[in-house]
C-alpha cells in the first residue's frame, strides 16, 4: 500500500472519529428527545470535589469553555451538552416538584426511551430517603433533608411526553426490572433509592459496561 493511500486512510480515520466525538448542545429537553443538537465547540469537562458541592449546590460537573460568551450560554441558555457521547443536563433548568437542582450540570443516560440523571434528592425524593425534617436551607436546600444529603445522588427520569421530571423510587425502579426478576430480586432486597444502587440497575438496563 502506498504512503499516500496510508495517509489518505488515517486522516478519514482521524476526521471519523472527531466527527462521532463531535460535542453538541441542545436548547431544550425536547431537543434532546428529538435528537435535534448544535454542534458546540471545546468545552472543558471537570468533575466538581465534595468541598465545592457543599459549598454550591447542584450537580456533579462543571462545563467551561476559553470563550466568556460560549461560558455564559452553558450557564444560562443550554439545557444540556453532549460530550464525547455522553450527555449532561443543565441543573439551572430543571425542577422537581417546583425546586430547583442547583448549579452546574448533572450526567445523565438512556434507559430505553427515557433520559434518567442523577442529581441531588429534593423535594420528596428528599423525604423518600431520609426521616430528618429539617428543609430550611435556602432555594436548592429548602428541599433538601440535610446538609449530608447535598453529597447524596438519587436518580429522576424525564418524561417523554409531558417533559416532567420524575424521581426513580423502589416503586419506579421495581416496575423497570419486571421482566428481569433475578435483578428485581436483588435490587428489592438492597432497600435503597440512593443512586449508588439504582444506577447500577439502571446501567444493566442500558447496556452500560460496568
């Protein structure tokens, strides 16, 4: 083979694979179900340290870009971003009975025809979790149990046809693994709505390697 048709090779190589790691953007949740994104340009992924959640509220990574005007559009006007294949919602836009989820942007992944993320227990996925009483922390925090919770992750689903924001309960979780009953079994017996444990049935269901 000749080095000009080596070349030739690489560099369609090369260009496939920057076009399937193509960052986007999408403008709403209906955006994203209709798979209808923007193409975005280098944006910076950081995962945010435990300090920084307790201190603000919200999700669990911090998207950033070198242009102060692309900045202000993934704080204020993006609902989510996809990055190499995997999608963040934007915590600013979401709500779960009328709370807000905080800050920064929450991963997120499809589960069949559904988006689920992960994101900070509020309102009664809150309540579902702990027996504390105590709500009074603010805007994100007026929902929240305590301030241990501000590190905890449940999972929420939206919902495809009225966009609504729904929390993945036992009830929820135990309905998904119906036709899985050895997982539906275990998952039952773990007594947990923390996303340490649904999110792993969750992964299963969608093919995630673990």
């Amino acid at each position: 083979m000749s080095m000009k048709r080596v070349l030739i090779l690489l560099g369609f190589a090369l260009f496939s694979v920057l076009m399937f790691a193509q960052n986007k953007f999408y403008l709403s949740v209906k955006d994203i179900y209709i798979h209808r994104g923007d193409s975005l340009s280098k944006v910076v992924l950081e995962k945010r340290t435990k300090n920084q959640l307790m201190l603000t509220p919200g999700g669990d990574y911090k998207i950033s870009a070198s242009s102060p005007s692309t900045c202000k559009r993934i704080k204020g006007r993006y609902f989510a971003i996809e990055i190499d294949g995997n999608l963040y919602l934007n915590c600013r836009k979401l709500r779960f009975n009328r709370f807000r989820f905080g800050t920064c942007y929450a991963p997120a992944m499809w589960v069949k025809d559904k988006i689920y993320f992960s994101a900070l227990p509020i309102g009664s996925a809150a309540a579902s979790i702990t027996s504390a009483t105590n709500y009074n922390m603010g805007d994100v925090g007026r929902a929240i149990a305590s301030s241990s919770l501000l590190t905890e992750r449940v999972y929420y689903f939206i919902d495809p046809i009225t966009y609504k924001v729904e929390f993945v309960s036992r009830d929820v979780m135990s309905e998904l693994l119906i036709d899985q009953p050895d997982l539906r079994a275990e998952y039952l017996s773990s007594h947990s709505e923390l996303a340490n444990v649904t999110g792993k049935y969750l992964k299963i269901l969608a093919g995630v390697d673990q």
